[in-house]
C-alpha cells in the first residue's frame, strides 16, 4: 500500500474535523471533532514513520495520545462546571472569561 | 491483503469522522467516534505500529470515550441546535475545510517525495514493537516522556478541581467549612464557588437547559431553595 493513500485519509479526515469544529456549537462536540483532528495527525505521522523506517514518529504519535487524554480530562471537566453553573453548554454563548 | 485492509478501513473512517461532525445527535457522534478510532487502529496496524494500535484502542476507546458518554449523559445530550444565526456559517466552513482538504492534496502530490509513491522502507518485525518504542522513550525522548508524565498529573488535578462539587456551594446546602477555607481569598475555589461568591451568572437562567433542570439553580433533584447565586462566605 502506497504511503500516499495514508496521507490521503489523514487529510481528509484532518478537514472533515477542522469543519466540525467551526461549526458545531456544543463544546463537547467540538472536543470530539478536536480528537478526529488530533487522530488524523497521528495518521500523519506514522505514515512518515513507516516512510522513513523510522521509530520517532511512533514517539510523537504516543505523546499526542498523552496530549489529547490531559485535553480530554481538563475540557469535560471545563464542560461538567459549566453545566453545574448553569451556564449555557453552547460555544456561541461563552463570550466572557469572568462568566 | 494489505490493500483489502485499507480499503475496508480508510472509507469507514472517513465515513465515521463525517459522522461525527454531521449527526445531531451527541452520543451517536461520540458512538460514530467509537468506530472511527477502531478503524484507525486498524490503519496503525497496516502501518506497523503494532504497540500504537493497542495503545490507541484502550486509551481512547476504552477510557477517553467512556468519559465522553458519562459526561454526556450527565449534561443531558440536547441535540446540537442546527440552523439559527450561524446558518451561513456553516456553508463558509464547508468551503473553508474543502480548502483545507485541497491544501492538504496539492501539498501531498507537490511535495516531491518520491517516497510517497512507494511501499515506505523495508522495516524489520519487530518495527514499532514496544521493546523498541520504550527503549526509545528513555534514552533518546527521557525529557518528553517525563513532561508528558508531569503533563498528565496536571490535567488530572485540573480535572478534579474544575469538576469537583463542595457541598455548601448551591443555596439550601448546608457548608462544610475547612480550616483552610478560612484563608483562601473571595473567588478562589471551583468554578461554582468562584462565580457565585462574586458575580452570579447574568442570563443564565433563559439558555437553553434540558427540562430536567430548573433555572434557578439546582438539579430537579439538588437543592431545596429558589433563589439562584452563591452563598458569601
């Protein structure tokens, strides 16, 4: 299989979750879409990695798993606080830092 | 057999990454993400990384999407509003990810890397093994492997602290005062405690809220009192 076909998915799948996260208005949505970016990358990058016969890709790729579960726990906390303060779970609405 | 492979996973996770960003329903998204992430393990798997593909099952399918059904099962799953004043915006950001997407293309078949064209480099069996990931995580990438540990205790506590509820917070609650309360500053604390003790939240009440909840504070089944705002210290 061509290194290129890899690349083709991840771009795709990078601009498909680009576009979700421009349009969709729940923040846990957007999380989701910002894990299909993230994934997408590390697509990326373990096609390079096999390009190259190379195992630092797999190195990167490990840490943006870590990166994305430190996101994941900090950005639902975010959206469980803001449910609890009854603030609107809607990015449109979240204007203002000091709520 | 490699090519059957690819082509049973690539559409399937081109398909489902649509999904996620198309289905207004919240936790059929997080389900399509679900099957996104298996297929993309799948790719790993057809690019020999072996130990990334394990990884990337239990980390996200296993633990990261369970966070993502409880939380959204906590927070009700409305549907994701459509329509209203985005709409417009919504056809510039289809152009703006076709751009992307273009971008992405020209950049690939531009690129000059003949590589690309081809099968990648010859690579051993054991490529991408985890002796071969870990041995490489302390020695050459000892720093970023510790960052990523120091960086994964950070969100951890962030977490509890941004989610955690003290009892004494909401009106009609009885407060647990600790001793160290006593010195922490006005708006300081979790986010509840912060805002309310200072500045309770103006126009919230009319947001769109599932019907489970009044708004005036409190879950249906929370607190007792109607009146909304923090209690002062």
């Amino acid at each position: 299989m061509d290194i290129g076909w890899y690349l083709a998915v991840s771009a795709i799948v990078f601009a498909i979750g680009a576009a979700g996260v421009i349009t969709r208005r729940n923040p846990l949505l957007v999380l989701l879409c910002l894990e299909l970016m993230l994934g997408a990358s590390s697509l990326a990058l373990l096609a390079f990695a096999k390009m190259h016969g190379n195992l630092d890709g797999h190195v990167f790729a490990l840490v943006v798993i870590v990166v994305a579960a430190a996101e994941v726990a900090v950005g639902l906390g975010i959206v469980v606080a803001l449910y609890r303060n009854k603030v609107a779970v809607d990015v449109d609405e979240l204007r203002e830092l000091h709520g | 057999m490699n090519e059957a492979l690819f082509f049973f996973a690539g559409p399937i996770a081109v398909l489902t990454a649509l999904g996620v960003v198309v289905l207004r329903n919240p936790f059929y998204a997080v389900l399509s993400l679900v099957v996104h992430l298996l297929s993309l393990s799948l790719l790993f798997l057809l690019l020999y990384a072996p130990f990334l593909a394990v990884i990337q099952v239990m980390v996200y399918v296993g633990a990261v999407m369970v966070l993502y059904v409880f939380v959204n099962a906590y927070v009700g799953g409305a549907d994701d509003a459509g329509g209203g004043p985005g709409r417009p915006l919504r056809w510039l950001a289809g152009l703006i990810s076709i751009g992307v997407a273009a971008t992405f293309g020209i950049a690939l078949l531009g690129s000059g890397l003949t590589a690309i064209d081809s099968d990648g480099a010859e690579v051993g069996a054991d490529f991408g093994s985890p002796g071969q990931i870990g041995e490489l995580l302390l020695t050459k990438f000892l720093l970023p492997f510790e960052l990523a540990s120091f960086l994964l205790l950070v969100a951890a506590v962030g977490a509890v602290v941004l989610a955690r509820r003290r009892g004494g917070t909401l009106p009609g609650e009885t407060r647990m005062i600790a001793a160290l309360d006593l010195l922490a500053p006005t708006g300081t604390g979790s986010m509840r405690e912060g805002i309310g003790a200072i500045n309770p939240v103006p126009g919230a009440v009319n947001t769109k809220l599932p019907s489970g909840t009044r708004p005036d504070g409190g879950t249906a089944s929370g607190g007792t009192a109607s009146r909304d705002g923090g209690e002062d210290r």
